[in-house]
C-alpha cells in the first residue's frame, strides 16, 4: 500500500534553496540602503567641488572685471613695477600720459610675435601720446623664461632703447589686481585720468584695434 504524499517532507536541496532565497529577500533592504548611502555621498562630493571651485574665483567685483570689457569705464587699479633700469614706479605716478599697460610672460610665442608688431608701430602710438609700458607677470607665471630685459632686446631690437617704451617686472600684487585669472599677453589702455578705455589681448592680432582706441584719446 502507498503512502500519502500530501505530508512528504521537501528533499533537502530543495529547503537549502528556499532558505537561500529567503536570506537574499531580507538583505535586499540593507543593498538598497548602502547603495542610497554611496548615491548621497557622491552627490555632496559634488557639491562640494563645485562650491570650492565657485568660490576661488575673485570676490571682489573689480576683481571679476579685469581682462575683459567689463572693465572699462573703472579707475585703474595701484600696484608697482620695477623698470629694467630698477626705478619703482607706481600705477598712479603714470597719471596726466596716456598709458598701455601690457601683461606678458617672456616665454609666450603670443607675446614675443607681438613685442615685434609693437616695435614696428611704436611711432604711431608715440603720434598719439601713448607711453607703452611691457611688464612680465609676476614670476612669469611659475614658469622658466628669459629676463625681461633679455626679452626685449631679444624681440623689440633697437626700439627696447625707445624713452616711450619701458620694460619692467610686475610685483605680486600689480599682477593679482591686473590679471586675477591669469591670462597671456592681456593689455589695458588707460586716458591720462587713470580710466580704463580699452582692454584686449595679443597685439600682434589686434594692434589696428588698439591703434584705433589710441587716437581717440590723444
């Protein structure tokens, strides 16, 4: 005689499975809230770049201005330089001559190729009253070049002796008022006041524009 089937116990593969399956059910939860957990801290990782790389930028207005259009129309910005020949010269000492504040690295090919365009028109800037004044950025940019005073005679040639051109270095704060995002090759036109009038980068493109700015200020 058979026996009933309906009270079989399950073989014991079979219960193995069922206890794996109900093992995986309640850990499912704690895989979802890990994965929740790795989701929020990739998130304020996130935020966290974003609001430090926001807040490098210049506080200050002014500061956020320069080297772009923006800041024309403001009142020049102080700082010092130092000629080649070692005079400390202030920003304001250049107040009542038009004046171009050009911001270079000695090892920029853009602002080699336009030391050379700059030569070549120094006396048309000279016509309009315009004293052009190349300064190195601070350092030079952390970067390794020539001396400033090598550099212009390098690439200037016999205009580096020109009275209406002087070569200097920037201190660290002219270069931080100047060039808080540290562009090449950028240059300021200033009015006999001390305003900004004109801003633009790499003469050597840009000199009709600059020459044509110049005029209007003679």
């Amino acid at each position: 005689m058979s026996r009933p089937t309906s009270g079989r116990a399950a073989p014991k593969s079979s219960r193995t499975q069922q206890q794996i399956h109900r093992a995986r059910r309640r850990q499912f939860p704690k895989y979802r809230v890990v994965a929740a957990v790795v989701v929020l801290a990739i998130v304020a990782i996130v935020l966290g770049l974003h609001l430090s790389s926001s807040t490098s930028t210049p506080s200050s207005s002014t500061g956020s201005r320069m080297g772009t259009a923006r800041a024309v129309g403001l009142k020049a910005p102080a700082g010092t330089l130092t000629t080649t020949s070692g005079r400390h010269v202030s920003v304001a000492s250049l107040l009542g001559t038009p004046t171009l504040l050009w911001f270079v690295a000695t090892w920029c090919s853009s602002c080699q190729a336009g030391t050379q365009t700059m030569a070549q028109n120094m006396s048309r800037l000279k016509a309009d009253g315009v004293h052009v004044v190349e300064i190195e950025l601070y350092r030079d940019l952390g970067q390794s070049g020539p001396s400033i005073s090598t550099f212009g005679r390098q690439f200037a040639a016999v205009q580096f002796f020109n009275p209406d051109w002087t070569f200097a270095t920037s201190s660290s704060a002219l270069t931080r008022n100047y060039d808080p995002h540290s562009y090449l090759d950028i240059y300021y036109l200033l009015s006999r006041q001390g305003r900004i009038v004109y801003v633009n980068g790499s003469p050597s493109s840009t000199m009709p524009n600059l020459l044509s700015q110049a005029a209007k200020i003679s």
